[in-house]
C-alpha cells in the first residue's frame, strides 16, 4: 500500500546498509527512456539493469540480486497494472510506476491500490527518480527491520536460531553454541538470505545487532561459523564465498 513520502534523515544504519549500491530494474519498451534511466542512476552508485518487456524482467528477477523494480504501465502489447498484480503476489520487491500523462490517473491510482509504492508521470526529472528510489529504499528498509524486530526465530536447512535465547539448534536438535560476534552475523545472514553481501554489508548489519566492534575480520568470524554450521567447512554449502563480492547465504530461510 503507498505511503506518504518520508522527509526524515535516513538513520545511521539505514545509511551503512546501503553501503553496497542498490539494484535497480528498470522495465520500459522505449529504448531512449532506459539509456537515459540507467545512465543517470550508473552515474549517482546505483546498479541498473534494464529489460524491454514483462520475460526480460522476469529472467533478470530469477536472479535474485534486485532491490527495487521501476516499471511503465504503457508496455507495448502488456498490461501493466497486471504486471504490478503479479509482482505484488509474488514478492515484497518494491515498485515504482511510471505512466505516460497527467491524465492517466485512474491506473496511477490503481497501481497504488494494487501494491506499488510510488509513481512518477512522464516527463519527469531523472534527480527525481533518484530521491523517489531512495525514499522507497527507505520506508522498505525500516519496515523489514520492524518486521524482523517481531520475529523471534528462523528455520534454515534443518536449523533453528531462536532470537530471544540467541540458541542455535542442530538439526539433530543439539544445542550449539554461539559467540556474540557469531550470532550478529548469522542473524544478518539470515535477513539478507540468497543474496551476495559485503564484508562491508555484513560488518555494519552484524553491528546494528550487537555494538560490540569485531576485533576480527569477517573472515575470520565466517571461518568459525561454518565449522558451526557446515558439514564439511573446506566446501560450505550454506555460507559461500563470492569470490571478489562478498558471501552468499545459500539456504532458504523460514521467519516466525
């Protein structure tokens, strides 16, 4: 459902898990319009991928790295409010409509109604698209976290991690233990799982759960994890390494 548009700072963890730019999928069959959308945002860190239809978006989706969708209602030969309807069914991905005319109000509105969280009309100004992104981003993020803030346990590969007793459970059902340190990064991992973080990423999600600063690096922290973790710790299957990226928590993961 849209929200009005927030005019509070971006807080200091909100700012630090953005440290890794955001994927943007820009979806508009007019090829002008997505040179000039992804040029500019390339240019202000945003990472940009672009498609020309509905399976373009849908393939570039599989992958799993994207952030926030901006999408035009006025695809050739697609109806883009059933777009959004799809979208909205299967995944929390945020969304910004674009439509052609001042007049097309009605499908503005229902785009809202059916789960976007913002539009712009064309022609709009592309520093406008940037501060609406981040403004989304914003609310998205701040609502996951309150989201995560109720969830007090998460289920992964035959593993449970309880949040308010920080226990770690085997799939045998033996209790494993965990250092501070261990436990802010699995949790991070688990918020972010199926997507490649930062070192960077990691370090400043692992602190918004624990103020204590790592005096070692995250490397090493991973190392001692996957021992916890893995059946074999030389080949992880849960935490794996993006060589030049970062670490990808592999497994699906249910919250409760």
């Amino acid at each position: 459902m849209h929200r009005p548009k927030s005019t509070q700072p971006e807080s200091r963890e909100g700012a630090e898990l953005r440290a890794t730019p955001a994927h943007v999928l820009a979806v508009d069959d007019d090829p002008t319009m997505r040179t000039l959308i992804a040029d500019y945002l390339a240019d202000q860190n945003v990472r940009v991928s672009v498609a020309a239809d509905s399976s373009e978006m849908r393939r570039t989706l599989a992958t799993g790295d994207i952030d926030l969708v901006i999408l035009d209602l006025k695809l050739r030969n697609e109806d883009g409010l059933q777009i959004v309807r799809t979208l909205r069914a299967e995944s929390d991905l945020p969304i910004i409509v674009l439509t052609g005319h001042r007049r097309e109000s009605v499908d503005r509105v229902v785009g809202l109604e059916l789960g976007a969280d913002d539009y712009l009309t064309k022609p709009f100004s592309p520093r406008e698209l940037l501060a609406r992104i981040h403004a989304v981003l914003r609310r998205t993020t701040a609502m996951r976290h309150d989201q995560d803030a109720k969830r007090t346990r998460y289920r992964f590969a035959g593993w449970e991690l309880n949040l308010r007793t920080r226990q770690l459970n085997s799939p045998s059902g033996e209790n494993v233990p965990l250092t501070k340190g261990e436990f802010s990064l699995l949790t991070a991992f688990l918020q972010s799982p199926q997507h490649v973080l930062t070192r960077e990423h990691l370090l400043a999600a692992s602190r918004i759960h624990d103020n204590e600063v790592f005096d070692r690096s995250i490397d090493v922290q991973i190392l001692r994890l996957r021992r916890k973790l893995e059946t074999d710790p030389s080949a992880p299957a849960l935490i794996r390494t993006e060589r030049g990226m970062g670490y990808i928590f592999s497994s699906p993961v249910e919250a409760r």
